[in-house]
C-alpha cells in the first residue's frame, strides 16, 4: 500500500508489523531529518504513531509534556503526539495546531485511533472489510487491498456533477469514506466510533471597532506565519500577485531572516487579465526583495498532464488543477510553501458570498437567510432535474439543507461563509491544494488556517467581511499596514486556469475526442444525446457551459483511467 504514496513521502518509509495491527507509512522530511523516522513511540513502546502532517504548536507542547515528567527521544513534531495522547487521551487533538492526518495505535487498550486536522488540510480515508479497518492518506492505497472492491457509488455521482466533486464523508467507491475535518475515530473490536472534537461555532456579538478587528487580525497572522516558516529545509511562498498570496509573502519576508523564494503561474496560449497579475507579483516580489520565479504554462501541457492529475485525486474532480503546474517549479526549489488559501472563505468573496451579503442584484434567485440552500443550489453547476446522467434526482438540495441546519447564525453571509467552510471548502479547495502539490512531494502550509486564526474570523459579524461592495474588507484594513493600497484592492485572479478560454480554441478538439458518442456509450452512465447537444451549443466560452463540459471530461477520463 505504502508504494502508492511514495510522492506523499519521497525520503523514507516506516513499518509497525504487530500480530493485531499493521501500520505502514512515507516520510517528507522537514522537522529533525536525523531521528524522525516514524513509527514513533511513547516511552514504554505501547503507544506508537504515524502520521502525515505538521505540528507548528509542537515545541510548546514539549516543553509542557517535559513539565509532566515526559520523556523524548527525538527533536521530531511527531513524538509529541505520542505523549500528548497518555495525557490527553482522546482530548488530545484539541491542543494541536497544525494539518494532520493521525493513525495511533494503543497495544495496552487494543485500539486503533484515528484524527483529521480541525478544518481539513490533511485527507485521510477508511474502509471496513471483514471486521478490519483500512486506511490511507489517498483512496489508491486502500484500492490496492484485496479486501476492498471497486465499485461506483451511485448517490455519489450525483453529488460530482452538482458540486465538481464527492462531498464527504462519501467517495466516488462505495464503502470507501473519508474522515471528516476535526474528526477522531476509534476502531475497537471490529467496529469504528467517531466523534467532532472539533467544529465551527455561531458568532457572539462583541462590538469590536473596525480599527481594533484589522489590527488582530494582522497580528495573529503574522504570529501564524512565523510559526509556518519553522522547518529544517528550505521554505518558499506562493504568489499570485492577488490580496491573499501577497499578504503572507510580505509576512514571511518581514520574519524571515533571508530572502524567501516566491512563485507565479502564468500562460503562453492565453493572457487575458493575467498581465495585471503578473505586474502584482513582480512588485511585491520586488518590494519585499523575494527570489521571485515564474512558471509559463500552455492548454497543450493541460492536455498532456491531465490524466496524471485525475490520478492524484483517485476520483473524478472538476475544481482547480492550476496548483499541479507551478508546485512542478517549487519542488525545484523549496520542500515547504506558503499559501494564501483560506482568506476567501473566512472573510467572503465568491458569488454566494456576495449574494448573501446582498451586493449580487443580478442573482434571479430569492435570497433567504430562513432557506439558503434553496437560493445556494441556484448555482452548483449541474442542478437538480438537469443532471446529464438522466432523470431528475433532488439530492444536492437535499444535502445542503442538512449543511445549512448544522449552522445556526442570525448573519446570512456568516451562516453561508461557515457551511462552505466546513463542506465545500475541504472537499474541493484543500482536496486540490494538498493533492496537486503533494504529486510533487511539495508541503503547503496555508497561514490563514491556523485554528485560532479562522475562530478569530468566524467571530466577526458579516458586515465587517463585506462592506459597500468591498470583499474581505476587514482584511484589506489590515493589509493596508505592509501593502500599498493598489495591490490591497486591486481586482483578484488567482492561480485560475482559462478554461473558457482554452475551450472554445486549443483544448477543444481534445474535448470532443474525449465525449465521443462512442465513449459515453462505453458505460452507460451519461444520456449520449444529452452529451451530444451539450457539445453542440455554441457557447462553450461561458462560464455556464465550461463548468458542464469540464465535469463531463474530467468523469470521462477518470473512469477510463480506473474503470476502462
């Protein structure tokens, strides 16, 4: 199993044999490269750990488990996990800050435990065959087992076309299910429990000034960062000229105690609006004197990676794939990057967003703070009753409806805000930063999601997130301290692929080899001649039919790949 996550763990591999348990794991080594081989254990060897991750509150929580009479072996994160749980015990996860995929195993009370960081940067999957659990970092691994079966959950496919990927816990294989973000389980006996340790809470009312919110906020994002630029290899940024991305690379340079490596994606084939982030991103480069890099990317080399980027996610996926192709030029340079993910989704910027904040008038949805997911599931990309697979299934309303009644807030844009950030945001966004980086054994640690840092955001009303049109205005308040102001509120880009661009030009005789009627055919799942009108249409340059097609090309490859 483990060969199957080499790019996960490129430097070493480590084995726990016992006659009740097997654990197997690969090691990207950034904290204590000497010791911190894995498995690790506590001092009597009856608690072992392995796990995919960092641990940033690793060293204080040494230093007080050392207080308790404690004893380490290593300098290594790991290790502390080890002891924190004979403290702790299954509370333990509750004083981690960090992204971690944990498997624990208890020799004295015959359990296996298993813990997934508070908002979801790390994946891990099980499965339960004949009464043993079988997990992995990636679905490939568990698919390797001759216990597990692979075969398409249906209800899951309806999902992948309404939202561009599998929503969890479910996968695209039945039987196969993801951990959830903040969520331990323990496997005893042949049966699996599992409890939230951790989850988002409805704002309180605080009365904090503007002034007093922008500058907690930059305080504790630097705080965050400095404590992301601690490993023992080289640490880089990501930059794509946008609010987010700089704002970490003007903090990382300001705590960093030399030049840091910072990296941008731009296109050959395609240039639209991307001059003006280029510009960005050389300046704040220039400003903050990084060692700045770019990566030129085409449609043809999207063609041509395609297939192996669908490998990294082992299920069909239709979100961004941009991460994949400037993580190539960071792995040349750097083990860890810095990120800018996260500050969309805790302070407000995408269409829902501003729906729910009332600055959409173009919507023709009725926006209701009472049933959200109604107007919400007005712009998923497959709606229900129109799904190309046939008939009408109202399943993505459904499912929203249970994510919107697990939050309840007075404050609409604070209410959508927290559904999609603990649904959407690690399913989709953390699913293709941790994936495609990881395909280049790259670590991408993502500052806005320190636990602290997103409960701080989730405490602050709406109004402060987005005002008079501003997105994340509360943030740009606090950027507007080590950012000049035309890169604080210039338009955002992104990493984002031209996609529509690339549609209706380069990629689309791709396009149409890929959704043959012939193909479709192969497995039955599509209606063909729905298919066929779709590639008919004559605007493929709309955002609309982009989405639609991308969902269908990307399907049609992966069951290919692991189907065909």
């Amino acid at each position: 199993m483990t060969q199957f996550l080499v790019h996960r763990g490129p430097d070493e591999e480590g084995f726990l044999i016992d006659p009740q348990v097997s654990f197997g794991m690969r090691r990207l080594s950034i904290i204590d490269l000497k010791s911190g081989q894995q498995p690790i254990f506590n001092e009597d060897g009856s608690v072992a750990v392995v796990y995919n991750g960092e641990i940033f509150n690793f060293q204080e929580l040494r230093r007080g488990l050392e207080g308790k009479g404690h004893i380490f072996k290593t300098k290594t994160d790991t290790e502390v996990i080890a002891h924190l749980y004979e403290e702790d015990g299954f509370d333990f996860p509750k004083k981690l800050d960090g992204m971690f995929a944990i498997a624990l195993w208890d020799a004295k009370k015959k359990i296996v435990v298993l813990v997934r960081d508070q908002v979801g940067i790390k994946p891990l999957y099980y499965a339960i065959r004949n009464k043993q659990l079988i997990f992995g970092s990636e679905i490939k691994s568990i698919l390797t087992h001759p216990a597990v079966r692979k075969e398409i959950d249906s209800q899951s496919l309806f999902y992948y076309f309404a939202f561009k990927h599998v929503p969890a816990p479910a996968t695209i294989f039945k039987n196969i299910y993801s951990l959830l973000p903040g969520e331990l389980a323990v496997f005893q006996n042949g049966r699996l429990s599992k409890k939230r340790y951790w989850s988002l809470r409805p704002e309180k009312p605080n009365g904090i000034s503007e002034a007093t919110a922008a500058k907690t906020i930059l305080d504790m994002l630097r705080d965050s960062v400095r404590r992301r630029l601690v490993a023992d290899v080289p640490v880089g940024s990501y930059l794509s000229g946008g609010l987010d991305s700089s704002l970490v690379t003007a903090l990382a340079s300001q705590e960093s105690n030399k030049p840091i490596k910072t990296f941008s994606l731009v296109y050959k084939d395609y240039f639209g609006g991307k001059s003006a982030d280029q510009a960005a991103a050389r300046r704040v480069a220039k400003l903050f004197k990084t060692d700045h890099y770019e990566y030129e990317m085409t449609a043809k080399e999207l063609q041509r990676d395609l297939p192996r980027i669908i490998e990294s996610f082992d299920e069909p996926f239709a979100g961004v794939s941009s991460t994949y192709f400037v993580s190539k030029l960071i792995k040349q340079h750097v083990k860890v990057a810095l990120s800018g993910d996260g500050a969309d989704e805790l302070f407000g910027s995408y269409l829902s967003h501003r729906i729910a904040a009332g600055q959409e008038k173009a919507f023709g949805g009725k926006v209701s703070n009472r049933h959200p997911w109604k107007w919400r599931s007005e712009i998923l990309v497959w709606k229900d009753g129109e799904n190309p697979i046939g008939g009408g299934h109202n399943t993505a309303e459904a499912l929203l409806k249970k994510d919107f009644s697990n939050y309840k807030s007075p404050d609409l844009l604070n209410r959508v805000l927290a559904v999609e950030f603990s649904t959407i945001f690690p399913d989709q966004v953390l699913a293709f930063v941790d994936r495609l980086s990881m395909a280049h054994s790259l670590e991408v640690r993502p500052p806005y999601l320190d636990t602290k840092f997103v409960e701080l955001a989730f405490s602050l009303p709406g109004k402060l997130k987005i005002k008079n049109g501003e997105v994340k205005y509360i943030l740009k308040k606090a950027a507007e301290k080590i950012l000049p102001k035309d890169i604080v509120y210039r338009p955002k880009e992104g990493f984002i692929l031209p996609l529509n661009a690339w549609l209706t030009a380069a990629l689309r005789p791709f396009i149409s080899s890929t959704l043959t009627y012939k193909k479709i055919k192969r497995h039955g799942f599509f209606d063909a001649e729905n298919v066929k009108a779709l590639l008919s249409r004559k605007d493929w340059g709309s955002t609309e039919i982009t989405n639609k097609i991308w969902t269908l090309v990307n399907f049609q490859l992966w069951w290919e790949r692991y189907f065909g």
